[in-house]
C-alpha cells in the first residue's frame, strides 16, 4: 500500500475524477475548456466565502504578486 493510500483520509466524499476540464471562474460559475458554465458546489476552501476572483481581492493580489509577495507558509 502507498503512503497515499495509507495515510489518505476515508472521510471526503468528494470525486477526484471529473468528466469535464475547468478552465476559468468567476463569482460562483466554473466554465470548462468548452465554454459551458456551471454553478460551482464544490465549496473549496478559496471560493466558499468570496466567490472565484472577486474583484476586490483580484487587484490587490494580483499586485502582492508582482512584488514577489510570499505564497507559501507554514501557517
């Protein structure tokens, strides 16, 4: 058995495999690669409270960034 395998939680009962590819999000839409729309359940930790790239953060992040802001943390 792998580490994965081992060590990955039973609990998540969401699907790893999805028949379409995201390519962009807003508000709560997901488009696909195709171009059809769809409401985002997937509640991820990001989008849940905001929505995907709400303009009010958009800008400021997108300027964190260009100044070589850190994105990853221990915390």
């Amino acid at each position: 058995m792998s580490v994965f395998e081992d060590m990955e939680s039973e609990v998540r009962s969401y699907c790893r495999n999805w028949p379409v590819v995201f390519d962009t999000a807003v508000g709560s839409r997901l488009t696909d690669v195709d171009g059809r729309s769809y409401l985002d359940f997937f509640a991820g930790a990001g989008a849940l409270n905001y929505g995907h790239n709400p303009p009010a953060l958009k800008k400021p992040l997108l300027e964190y960034l260009a100044r070589d802001g850190i994105t990853h943390g221990l915390d």
